[in-house]
C-alpha cells in the first residue's frame, strides 16, 4: 500500500487489533443467536468493547487528539487541530443478528479538514483506506468509483429511516421516487460506512440517505473522495454539526442524482 501518514499506520493498527476481539464477539453471537437468551446486552457490550480498544491505542499514540465516538462522547474537545471520528461497529443490527456486514469506522481531521480514513470489515477481511491526495486503496488494490454513465442504470443504495425519525414518509418518498427512475432494485445492506466504500471501489454507483452522525460517515468521505467520487450534504443541518445527510456516487451521474434527491427536498 502506498498510503504512508503517521495517522493511518496509527489507524490501521487499531482497526486490526480491535478486530481480534470483534471476530471473537461475532462468534460468540452466532452461538448467542440460538440460545434462549438471545444476544441482547452482549452487542452493546461488544460496541463498548471495540471502542475502548481502538481509544487505547489511539491514545497511546497521541493523547491529545481530540476523539469522537458513538459509545463514549466527545473526549479532548479543546483540541480542535488533530482530531479521531470513530464508529467501533456500523452496521450494529447485522452484528446482532450474525450477518457479516459491519465494519469499524475511523477517520482523521485535522483542522475540520479530514486528513485520512479507514473502513474495515473484519469477516471479510477487506480494508478500505484512503489519505488526502494519495488515493484509495482496498487492501493493497488502488480502488476507483465506477464508470456508469447514466442515472437509470446505476446500482443504488440507501438506509434508514431510523425507529425514532419525524421524516419517515419523506424518506419512504423519497425511495420510491428514485426507484421509478432506475432499473434495477435500490439495495439496502446496513452499514453507511461501507456502503460509502462500496460505491469507492464501484460495486455501487451511489449511495444517499438522510440523519446519519457523522462517525457513520467521516472515515467513508474521504475514501470516496480518493477514489474519483463526488459527495454532497445536502441540506446540512447547521443547528447539530454531527448530522448528516449524503448523497455520494460516481462523478458521471452526480448531477442527475442529486437533482432527483434534492429536487425532492424534504420541508
Ligand atoms: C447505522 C448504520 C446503518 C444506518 C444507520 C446508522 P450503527 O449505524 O450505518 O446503515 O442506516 O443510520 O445509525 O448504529 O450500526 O453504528
Ligand atoms: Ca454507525
Ligand atoms: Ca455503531
């Protein structure tokens, strides 16, 4: 790999110890899953569990970065310089229920900028990374968005809305409006982070969805940047800097994409 920052060996060291126990857990689950007690406390303390090892190591790396993270809060906020965006587990619910589709989820800001990221799956054993101006790679293969031309032919994918949102109608909408203006079925797989890598390295051709937290899509950013694509908050929710809404694809069906979703804009 040629991505060589401080920050993303720091990264990547990370995302492979936390794996360890996290394979572990996902084993476990399994085993959970058939049992009469079920896997309930144990993902929420499996998510702890990852998240502490990433902070140490992290930590031991650079105690004074600013660290934002789903489990803990936000810790070193004075720090606004250098700065870690951790989700330990995305795509909690498959984990849960012993589908092998989650990923840790770290990225890198310096001065609000993000430097560098990492999604890795740790079933799959793939590892997506990216750094500011040395493209994206997924293990040792330079990764590119991918080359389809026309909104109606593309692979999409989405997520949400979550239990507790107020737009849920928009946001059911809003699926069917884009599903009549493609030919194949809008793909849900539950994972923003690697959602947004998978459009990286052109398995999909793009990716949108309303309300996610930042942690869910900041390591994803730039590995899609990296990797030729085009990203667009749109209508960014200034009252929470943390929130998010995305629309991410190749950079050929980027207008026609973002006019569709944005066109469409929830009130
Ligand atoms: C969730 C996943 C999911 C998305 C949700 C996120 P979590 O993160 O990224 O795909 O639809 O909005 O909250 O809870 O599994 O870390
Ligand atoms: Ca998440
Ligand atoms: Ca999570």
């Amino acid at each position: 790999m040629r991505l060589n920052s401080p920050q993303i060996n720091i990264i990547t060291k990370a995302c492979l110890k936390a794996s360890r126990s996290l394979i572990r857990d996902f084993g476990e689950i399994e085993n959970l899953q058939v049992s009469t007690k079920g896997p309930g406390d144990f993902v929420t303390s499996a998510d702890k569990r990852t998240e502490k090892i990433i902070i140490e190591e992290l930590q031991k790396a650079h105690s004074d970065y600013g660290i934002i993270t789903e489990e803990s809060g936000s810790i070193n906020t004075a720090n606004k310089n250098n700065r870690w965006i951790i989700d330990p587990i995305d795509g909690t619910t498959n984990f849960l229920n012993g589908i092998p589709q989650f990923a840790i989820s770290i990225g890198y800001e310096e001065e609000s900028e993000i430097k560098c990221g990492v999604i890795f799956d740790p079933i799959k054993n793939e590892m997506f990374c990216a750094e500011k101006g040395n493209g994206a790679y997924l293990n040792n293969s330079r990764i590119r968005v991918s080359n389809k031309k026309k909104l109606k032919d593309a692979l999409l994918v989405t997520g949400g809305p979550r239990q507790s949102s107020k737009i849920k109608k928009e946001i059911f909408s809003e699926f069917v409006e884009v599903s009549n203006n493609i030919l194949s079925p809008v793909r849900k797989f539950g994972s923003a982070a690697l959602d947004l890598a998978y459009v990286a390295c052109g398995r999909f051709d793009g990716y949108w969805q309303r309300e996610l937290n930042y942690w869910d899509v900041a390591a994803g950013i730039i590995i899609l940047k990296e990797a030729g694509g085009f990203v667009n908050f749109f209508e960014e929710n200034n009252k929470d800097p943390l929130k998010r809404n995305i629309l991410a694809s190749n950079s050929n069906i980027h207008d026609e994409f973002s006019n569709l979703i944005i066109k469409k804009n929830i009130e």
